[in-house]
C-alpha cells in the first residue's frame, strides 16, 4: 500500500475516534528509515480548546486505540514500528490554521537559499498572506516568500 494511502486510511481510523476528545491529527508520517518503517502520528489540541498541549495520558490512549484497529484491519504489509506523539514545543508550522494560531510567537525560519546573505531567520510571526510569510525582527518587518521557506519552527524559549 503506497504511503499516502496508509496515511489516508489512518486518518479515517482516528477523526471519528477523536471527536469529542479535544484532540486532532496535526500530522500522519509512514516512511522508512534505514531498514525499519515508521508509522507516526503526531497530535494536536484544536485552536478553541483550554489547554494548548497534548500530554503523555493522551497519546497512550490513541497508541491503545490505533493499535488495535491496526492489529485487527491488517492492511499495512510490512512491519513497522508505531509512534504516536504530540509536535513538541519546536512544533513546525505546516497547516494554513498554524499561522494565525501562533502569530506573536516566536520562529525560527530556515530557508532554501540566503536572503540578504542569511539562511536563518529568529523574529516574531506576524502572519501568513500571498505566498509570504511575515515576522518582526528588531522591530523591522521581514517579509520572506513562503516558497523559498524550507522549515519554520517555533522557537524554543527557556
């Protein structure tokens, strides 16, 4: 089964489990790394919940769940290993909702190609509109097309 299917498939396992459970899919990963594959699923809390975090008690009763349904469903043909886990505090922004849900956070911004000689960018997000991503850096807007972004994390602050 191709990758995008299993993905897909996973997907359709959990959003009716999920509902109600103040928990959403941020992320499906099925792939190989080095000889072994890895079927993760990242979770996420949705934007109106009270808590900003999925926590351990959460992922392991998804683990419960998806196991089962994976044991009994039997449609993936190799063995993998399953991770179920939330994005972690240096999450990537992926989705559109991302954007304006963190916007006032910190990020750290790594691009394809330098701009004004840098390939790494820290500032405070400001948004996401017309294929560009904006952030504050030392008061000053940056503005850096979106397509020329390889990574964009929150940044860790301690």
């Amino acid at each position: 089964m191709a990758k995008q299917d299993v993905a897909a498939r996973i997907e359709d396992l959990l959003n009716e489990y999920l509902t109600g459970k103040e928990l959403e899919i941020y992320n499906i990963e099925y792939k190989k790394e080095g000889k072994d594959w890895k079927l993760r699923v990242y979770l996420d809390k949705p934007i109106d919940c009270d808590t900003e975090y999925v926590d351990i008690n959460e992922c392991e009763e998804v683990t419960r769940f998806l196991s089962d349904k994976l044991d009994e469903e039997d449609f993936i043909e190799r063995s993998y290993t399953l991770e179920v886990s939330s994005p972690g505090l240096d999450r990537e922004l992926i989705k559109p909702s991302d954007f304006d849900r963190f916007k006032g956070r910190e990020v750290e911004v790594k691009l394809y190609k330098s701009i004004d000689g840098r390939k790494e960018f820290t500032g405070t997000l400001i948004g996401k509109s017309a294929g560009e991503v904006t952030i504050d850096i030392d008061e000053r807007k940056v503005g850096i097309p979106a397509d020329q972004i390889s990574k964009i994390n929150l940044a860790v602050i301690f």
